[in-house]
C-alpha cells in the first residue's frame, strides 16, 4: 500500500512481542480514560485535600507554626496512623467517585459499539482484554490514593525533627497494602458492572448503587437481627475497619469493629470472585447461543 | 498442507450442535463460504478465530492448532466481521492504528499502514472523522481497512458486501478482487450472495445443516461443463430432446420449451440447428453458458431442491 499510489503491499517488518499486546490496550485504555475533562476535573479535585494534608504536616513539624497555632494544645496537629487513615479514607473515596466515572468509558463503549469481535479477533485473550483495562484503571486510582498518600509519609518522615519513618513503617505499609486492596477491589467492581450496562450514566449510579445499597441493607438487617454481621454487606465500613487494623489505629467501641479480618477477607474475595464470573460471562467475542 | 485444514470439527453451541463433523482442505486462494442461514458459516469462522472451541476434532490454519495456537492463527489473520464492530468516538485513523498495533506493528508503523490501508479503501479523505459518524458503506470499509493494516496472510471476510448499495458493493467486490489479484494474502469470504463469491473466490465451501455439502474448485467445476447449452424452442419439443439424446446429448426439458443439454465433443450446434429444421421446432434462443456457482450451489444442497420436480433427463 502507498497513500499516493493506491496499491496494496504486504507487511514485512518487525512485530513487537505478543506480551505487549495488554501493554497496547492498557495505553489506548488510559487514554481513553484521560480523555475526559471530567476524568481530569475529578483528578484536580483529589489533589485539594492532599495539599491540606500536606500544609498540616507542614505546620505540624514547624515549630514556630505550631507555638502560634496550638499555643499548648498539640492534639489537633498530631501527625500519626489516625492522620494517615483519614488522607486514605478521604482519597479512596475520591477513587470511587473517579472508578464510577471512568470504568464505564472503558468497557462499556467497547461494548456498546460492539467492538470485541474486532479487538478479540487481533493477538489478544479474554483474560489479556480485562487485564489491560484493569491496569489503565488502577494505575489511574493509584495516582489518587497510595501514590500521594506514601509521598505525604515520605513528606513526614523528612520534616520530621525526630528520626520518624522507622518508628512508623506499620504506617507506611498500611497505607499501601490498604490503598491496594480498595482500588484492586474498585476497579474488578467497576469494570465487571460496566460490562452488564451499556449506558455509561446508568453504570455510573449502578457503580454506586451496588456499593452503598447494600449496606443500607446490611445497616437494617444488623439493627433487626441484633448481629455485627450485617456490616459485611457495608462495603465502606469493611474497608475502614481493615484499614485501621492496617494502621494499627484504636478502634472505636463499636459493635461492627469486632468483625474479624478474614471474614472481611472473605467478603471482600467472594465479591471479586462473583465480578470475575460477571465479566467472563460478558466478555466474548460472540453471545453464547443456550439452548 | 492447505490454507485450512478441518478433520472432524465438531461444534456444539449450548445444546445444539452447529458445526458437524467438517473434514476437508481448504488451499483455494479466495475461498467462498457458502450456505443458507444456521448453516454454520459464523461459526465456523469463529472457530478458526479461537471464539468457539471445538467439541470434537480439530482446525489448523497455515498448519497451526486452532486449540493450541490461537495467538499465532490470530496474528496471520485480518477479520473483517459480519456485524458493524468499531470503536465509534475514535478518529477513523486512530482506530486502523490502534488495530495494527494490536496485531503487533510498532507504533509508527502502525500510523503509516492505518493511512495507507485507508486511503486503499477509498477512506483516505474521511480518515480524520469519528468513525460513529460514518455511513453504512464506510463502516463496512473501514472494518476491510483495519483487517489489511497489518498485512495478514489470511483476509477473513464475513458477508462483506452486507448492507452495501451497488456501486459500494461493486466497489468492495472490486477492492477484494485487487487484494486477491495481488496475491499475498488467501482470503476466506463468508456470504450469502452467490454473485459475490463467483466474481471473486476459486473454491467453495458450501455448508448445509452444519455439514459439508460441497467442496469444489470453482474453476474446475465450470470447466467440466463447457459444452452446456440452454436453449428455447417452439414446436414439438418433447420429439425435438428424443432426437438430440438420440445423439448423445444429456438433456432436460422444461415448461415453455426451454431445453438444457451437455452436448459431447463431436457435437455442434450447428447439428441442432438441422433436427430443429427436421422436426419443424424454431430455436427462438441458444445460450452456450458455462456451470454458474448457482448450479454448483444447488446441487450441493439436497440434489438440487430449487429446480421443478417435473425435469426429466
């Protein structure tokens, strides 16, 4: 082929490795992501609270910030694991709000224009499709939870007069492993409910909708039954309870904090399990024919 | 080895079983698919992509396992599919591109190929548009575009001309013809228009019920009936066909006067001129044509269903 002349030739050059073929996805996925001003307006808005965090570590280990601010009274300024819990409770839910917007503009275009039979006929498998995705969009999560939140740690330990990060990694690792397992979990749920709905604003509210109406469920059935039990369906109650043991912050008196880890493990493993299902009943180049 | 090798395929999609013991080598260099509807022509195509798995035997394309070897039979295929598939808030350019990279070209490659094969198509002025916005006629094209770009060795074309109007069919049949013409890529054409398939495929697979009805050198076929003649009589017709079988003729009559004979070497039409003059028939019209696709398609299905049950040879 040549533009001017208008003939076909065949293809003789190099041909990159099958392996990065997810590595193709996964940029034409990010950047679909990022195409959105709304993506980039969300982004923008993630990065506020993360300034306010940071002018507070700032002022904490300031020593003439602190006599004018505290004037005795240190509490409001202390930088610890409950500091650190409430940048990552803040910044996962910033993630969620960014996972509802963009998870549909990545699965859900593709299968409203009904573009798999051409993606999926090219070098690429099922499981390839779903991971290059999921990469684009945890990567996208990551800039907004773990990444500045182990940037405000790292912030911490170097203005901290006091050697402080040793003393603290539990923190540090909290943050990350806790951060991880939110936006992992996000992006499974957000791409395997895109896969189900077409509509992207319909798959925005249903992103939503399946987060927070169960636990209005788990809420009822817990004052009902008198049981901890009922939190299990309170997806955000599970994870701050997870994310606190991460921290090593005191937990409250409260009955749902007494739920143990490897039952929120379990929960939270048997949801990803039920998305994987969902994707891979929708991910085909072809509707199965039953019957 | 052929382009496609089947030895036993057998399909089951749910309960049903759709493809049904296929056995055969496919090594034409535009291979028609042919078939009524359900006959197994998306599936089977399907398979050879890997979306099916075979229940029972197996399918090797350029000699690779369609079981073992889906990347590989992927990488040397370009699929065009039957159903409009596009990533629609993409750029036409941007969507060719992102193909060809997926089918393994580095990137700047893959941009050159994306305006090349659009500009081949005949998309070259469009390419900078969402391909959402573009008419029936241009998705089928682009879908040819994208399954070029990488310069496949195997062009897999499910019902291509669907949806087209002539001039765009005729401009799709003539692109198709170009690529085969060119003669690096073997191409297997789906559809249901036999007129598609006998102007550019040299073999024809022919599908029925999920089975192979017919596998045939197109080519070969047509030339195996060269002395096949058709032609309409008045008068006494019925005497007229005792006589030219008489000669040695094979021939069937049909209502309104209308005779069809395979007239043997030593033959001429001149001879048939002569027992017409005898018997007092007047030969309105002679047509000398060869075996079309039609025939070969009929009678592969059900000993030629389409034709009067009265027919006497």
């Amino acid at each position: 082929m040549s533009v001017y002349k208008h003939n076909y030739r065949a293809y003789t050059g190099e041909v990159t490795p099958l392996w990065t073929r997810v590595l193709v996805l996964a940029r034409y996925a990010f950047a679909e992501a990022w195409s959105s001003k709304i993506t980039v307006a969300l982004f923008t808005l993630s990065l506020l609270p993360i300034i306010v965090f940071l002018i507070v570590i700032y002022l904490a280990n300031n020593p003439i910030a602190r006599a004018l601010i505290v004037k005795g009274n240190s509490a409001g300024l202390e930088v610890d694991a409950r500091y650190f819990f409430q940048i990552l409770q803040t910044q996962s839910m910033i993630a969620l709000a960014i996972t509802a917007w963009v998870a549909p503009r990545l699965i859900s275009s593709d299968l409203s224009d009904n573009a798999l039979p051409i993606l999926l006929s090219h070098p690429i498998s099922r499981f390839g499709y779903v991971f290059a995705k999921f990469i684009a969009l945890f990567s996208s999560l990551s800039a907004v939870t773990w990444v500045p939140c182990l940037l405000l740690f790292a912030y911490q330990g170097y203005s901290s007069p006091q050697p402080w990060i040793g003393g603290n990694l539990q923190i540090g690792v909290g943050v990350f492993v806790g951060a991880v397992i939110w936006i992992a979990f996000l992006s499974i749920l957000g791409l395997a409910l895109s896969s189900w709905v077409k509509w992207r604003i319909v798959a925005t509210g249903t992103i939503f909708a399946v987060l927070f109406v169960p636990a209005g469920i788990g809420g009822i059935v817990t004052a009902i039954l008198r049981t901890k039990w009922g939190f299990l369906l309170n997806v955000p109650f599970m994870m701050s309870v997870l994310w606190r043991r991460l921290l090593g912050v005191q937990s409250f008196s409260f009955a749902g904090e007494s739920i143990p880890i490897s039952a929120i493990l379990v929960m939270l493993a048997l949801a990803c399990v039920l998305c994987i299902a969902m994707l891979n009943a929708r991910i085909r180049a072809r509707e199965v024919v039953r019957g | 080895m052929g382009v496609i090798d089947l030895d036993g395929l057998e399909v089951r999609l749910g309960n049903r079983i759709v493809l049904n013991g296929l056995t055969g080598t496919l090594q034409g260099q535009a291979i028609g698919l042919l078939g009524p509807n359900g006959a197994g022509k998306s599936t089977l195509i399907n398979t050879l992509l890997g979306f099916h798995q075979p229940l029972r035997g197996t399918a090797r394309v350029f000699d690779f396992d369609v079981r073992r070897d889906r990347a590989q039979i992927r990488q040397q295929i370009g699929y065009m599919p039957e159903n409009d598939s596009f990533i629609g808030n993409m750029s036409g350019v941007r969507f060719v591109r992102y193909m060809a990279e997926l089918a393994g070209l580095p990137r700047g490659e893959a941009l050159e190929r994306a305006h090349e094969a659009l500009f081949y198509v005949g998309l070259g002025e469009v390419r900078y548009r969402k391909v959402s916005t573009y008419s029936l006629g241009m998705k089928q094209l682009i879908k040819l575009a994208q399954a070029l770009a990488h310069g496949p060795k195997l062009l897999i074309l499910d019902e291509p001309t669907n949806g087209l109007d002539p001039v765009a069919r005729q401009r799709m049949i003539q692109v198709i013809k170009e690529i085969r013409k060119e003669g690096s890529i073997r191409l297997l054409i789906s559809s249901h228009l036999l007129r598609d398939i006998d102007e550019t495929c040299d073999e024809v697979l022919i599908l029925k019920d999920g089975r192979i009805a017919a596998l045939r050198n197109i080519e070969e076929e047509r030339n195996s009936h060269r002395n096949f003649i058709e032609i309409e009589t008045v008068g006494a017709t019925e005497q007229f066909s005792a006589r030219i079988r008489e000669l040695g003729c094979e021939c069937a009559s049909f209502p309104g006067g209308r005779i069809k004979l395979v007239m043997p070497d030593h033959i001429e039409a001149r001879d048939l001129y002569v027992i017409a003059s005898d018997q007092g028939v007047q030969i309105r019209r002679m047509n000398q044509r060869r075996d079309s696709l039609e025939d070969i398609f009929l009678r592969a299905m059900d000993n030629e269903v389409g034709r009067p049950e009265h027919v006497s040879v």
